[in-house]
C-alpha cells in the first residue's frame, strides 16, 4: 500500500502528465498540421508516385485522420530502421507506415488502431528448390530492415539480407540475388502483381497481426482523438472507399 506522501507525489505527477498531454494536442491543433512518418518505399501502402508525391493507403488513411481532426497533414518520409528514433525525437507527430503492432514496440510508443491486419508470408521465384521452410537455413532471405520479419528470420538461424524497402526486395528476388523474401502478405503480391512478378510462396503457420499508427507515449487525449477519427471513418464507408482504392479489398 502506498503512503499519504506517496500517493500525493504520484498524483502531483498524474497532474503534470495531464498538462504535457494536453500541451502537445495544443500544440497540434495551434499548427494546424498533423506530421505524418512512413517510408515511402511500401507499395501499394506507401510511395512516391511519377509527380515524386507520396501516395498510397497509408497517406490516404493519415490525411483523412488529421482532416477529421480539423488538421493539415504534412507526409515525411524517412528510413523504417530509424523511424520510431525520429517520432521519439519529435520531428513528427505520428507514423501512419504499415507498422506492426508489437509489444516490443509497444513499450515505446502508443498505438493507435490497428488499421488493417495481414500476415507474414515468404515468397521464392517459380521453380526454385527452395519449397520448404525447413530448408531455408540454406537460403539468402531478403528482408526489409528494421521490419519485425528482419528479427524472425534472424531468430531462426537464417543468413539474412536487409534493404530500404519492398521495391528494393522485389528486383533482388527477381534478380536472384537472394532466394526468398519475407514480407507482408497483402503488400508483396500487390505489388508483384502491378510490375507482373511471378512468384511462389511457401507455406507456413502463421497468424494475422495488426498494423498501427504509432505515436509518443503519454498522449491519450491525442490517441482518443486519432482513434474516434479512424472509427468514424469505418463506420461511414470512407475507410473501405480508401482501401478499395488502393488494396483492392477491405482490409480491416
């Protein structure tokens, strides 16, 4: 049990955390502009389009949110590997980027959502001997670096090759330089599908995860506010108008 003292520190601190959270909402709204971190190198979620403007799921879903919030939205785009790094850092508000929700990450960020759920999936070119999961302690994996499934082939023993994102993944499978990929389901055949990629996948357990938008921790007004708009979204049809547009299929 805590003390009389005790418990009037810990309220003195919840006072103070009420302030800072209700500082940075402010501080949002003051600006009028919502910041908004993602990759830019995640077809069909995320990427930079012929005009160089990022397009895609993820932005769409990101400026509606910060529409509903009476906002602006202004889209960065930055390295996945040190992506939480910068939200930490505060050079932007939140990252609508296909993150999985994670409880690693969990105890670092906030998590709003998830927005969409997939699965991890691994894909070879047709034809390849590689058609078992057990035999890829003898592969080159491609993996995106700083990804969750960067961390699960590397758990397995695998011999792993990181790059920038799906694009990158893509033309190296392509071109043999590595013997499968490991990426998110949805993503990779959407996007092998529009460049007319032939591929294979391997069959595996595994089980759908959610993908979030993160934020700085501390911040529930902001969340609550980020969680109503995204909610609100799905129940009047916008969200699956978004997700037709870009995925093809509602994803949630």
């Amino acid at each position: 049990m805590k003390s009389v003292a005790a418990a009037g520190i810990a309220a003195m601190g919840l006072g103070l955390a009420s302030v800072a959270v209700a500082e940075e909402l402010d501080t949002i709204k003051e600006k009028g502009v919502l910041r908004i971190a993602m990759s830019g190198a995640y077809p069909p979620f995320n990427f930079v389009n012929d005009q160089n403007e990022v397009v895609g799921f993820d932005p769409a879903i990101g400026v509606e949110i910060a529409k509903r919030m009476g906002l602006e939205a202004e889209i960065i785009t930055t390295n996945w590997d040190g992506i939480i790094g910068g939200l930490l850092a505060n050079k932007y508000d939140a990252i609508v980027g296909s993150m999985t929700i994670t409880e690693e990450r969990d105890e670092v960020v906030d998590f709003v959502g998830p927005y969409y759920t997939t699965k991890r999936a691994i894909f070879t070119k047709p034809g390849s001997e590689f058609t078992s999961i057990d035999q890829l302690g003898d592969a080159e994996v491609g993996v995106t670096l700083g990804e969750t499934h960067e961390e699960w082939a590397r758990e397995r023993g695998w011999s792993v090759r990181t790059y920038k994102g799906l694009p990158e993944l893509l033309l190296e499978l392509e071109n043999g330089r590595v013997d499968v990929i490991v990426n998110d389901s949805i993503a990779a055949i959407l996007a092998m599908g529009e460049k007319g990629q032939e591929f294979e996948t391997i069959e595996f357990e595994t089980e759908e995860f959610g993908a979030g938008i993160a934020i700085r921790e501390g911040n529930p007004a902001l969340a609550a506010e980020m969680q109503a708009a995204l909610d609100a979204m799905m129940e009047d049809g916008t969200y699956v108008d978004i997700a037709m547009e870009w995925i093809g299929a509602d994803i949630r």
